[in-house]
C-alpha cells in the first residue's frame, strides 16, 4: 500500500506573512494519519522550515538543479534544499515544462540529483487539452512517465503527481472514470518497468482539488493524494483535504 501524501505547491505566491498559515497547519494537524508537505517558493523555505521544525508538515521545494553547486545563476540545488530543511521537491511541474522548457531528459536527471541529495522527488505528469480530445492521453502519460523517471530511481523516494494541464487552476477537473483510468495505467505502467514495489509509489491527483471535491477524488481507483496548487495558500481550505484524505 502507497503511503498517502496532501502536498500544496504554493507556485509563486507566498510572502512572510503567509507562514502563519504554515504554522496555522501544523497545529490543527499535530498527528496525522497521512504525510503533508508544503512547497513555498525559494524564498520562504527555509524560514518555512524553521517554522514547521518539530511538527508533521515536511516542508519542499518546487524545482531543482542537477547539479549539486556551481555556475548556474538563479539556480537552487537539491543539496540546497534539503540544507534547508526540505524533505521534497515538486520536479517537472508543467508549469516548469512550459515556462521553461523542460524536458522529460532535464527531470528524469534532477529526480537523480534530487534522490541522491535524500530528498523526495515528486515528479508531474499530465496531458493538455488538445492531447486529451485527440484520444492521447494514456500515451502522453506512459510517455512522460518513460522518459521523466531513470532505471535507477529509488522508489521510496518517488512520488507520483498526474496532472492534466487543463484542470490546473481552471476549476475544472476530469471525471471520475477519466483520473481512475490514467492513475490504473500509470499503477501498471510502473509495475511492468519498477516491478512489485511500484505498488507503493505514492500517485497523486493534482489540478482544481478543494475541500469540496476532494471525498471523491480520494475514493478513487489508486489515488493516494493530491497535490494542491490555490486551495493549498490557506490553511482553512487545505485542511479540509487533508481531513478527507484521512478519513478516505
Ligand atoms: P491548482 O494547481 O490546485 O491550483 O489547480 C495544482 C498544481 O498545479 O499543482
């Protein structure tokens, strides 16, 4: 059984202020029954982490560089993260694949640095709107789950985020039926190539996950979790995935 994991990427938003919601969390959240992690922008995780020391939520970041230092301006790496307190990275975000350009090549070897640093790597994959009309879907995810994982990964340290490019921060969400069947494939797309222990790995549902829909995205076929983009800023709404997680 995957271990179950409510993970908020607060993209780019989040100043100071905002780690009262963070610490907010934490005390409504002193034992639970599943893993939280929030993943605030560069800026604020080390004094997230800081914040959060000694509490149940792990603190991550939202990208890293392959390399462990060097001459790459702008850059963090995993090293840096987990320096910093971080347990995790969000790697290979679409946001990232499209603001950036990053291949599933560039992810595939920062889930390498980022799994020999100790950190978690939570790696993205999903289909955009024309893939999905086009009836490639499955194809696209299989696709980016070959090319965005190496042979070699450590799979307690994987994490798995499906998120269609078009339920991002849009409201809306594929049906039931549609995020049962990608996360089935991608269970047995990662059984076929990791073998048994694939069953552990953590899949996530990412994309327009709140409180209110959260029951029954997490009573869905191989939904271990979600990963929580705007309903992750606020500790009032996150929490309300995080109690449905639990009691899924
Ligand atoms: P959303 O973002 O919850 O705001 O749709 C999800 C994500 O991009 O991780």
């Amino acid at each position: 059984m995957a271990r179950k994991l409510a993970a908020g990427n607060w993209k780019m938003n989040g100043l100071k202020a905002s780690l009262t919601e963070a610490t907010a969390l934490a005390e409504m959240f002193p034992a639970p029954s599943v893993d939280i992690l929030l993943c605030p922008p560069f800026t604020l995780v080390g004094a997230m982490a800081d914040a959060l020391s000694g509490s149940k939520v792990a603190v991550g970041g939202q990208d890293c560089h392959t390399n462990s230092s060097g001459a790459h301006t702008g850059d963090i790496s995993a090293e840096m993260l987990v320096d910093a307190g971080c347990g995790y990275v969000i790697l290979g975000h679409s946001e990232r694949r499209a603001d950036h350009g990053e291949t599933d090549a560039l992810i595939s070897a920062k889930t390498v640095a980022a799994i020999e640093a100790g950190l978690v790597a939570v790696v993205c994959v999903g289909e955009t709107l024309e893939q999905r009309e086009a009836g490639e879907t499955l194809a696209v995810i299989r696709s980016q789950l070959a090319g965005s994982l190496p042979d070699s990964v450590d799979l307690a340290k994987l994490v798995i985020a499906y998120e269609p490019v078009w339920a991002i921060g849009t409201g809306k969400i594929p049906t039931l039926e549609q995020i049962a069947e990608v996360h089935d494939d991608m269970r047995a797309t990662l059984s076929d190539r990791f073998g048994g222990g694939a069953a552990d790995i953590p899949l996530l549902y990412g994309g327009s996950v709140k409180p209110t829909n959260a029951d029954e995205i997490f009573a869905t076929s191989n939904v271990d979790g979600a990963l929580v983009g705007g309903a992750s800023l606020k500790a009032a709404d996150f929490s309300g995935i995080v109690t449905a997680l639990e009691n899924a």
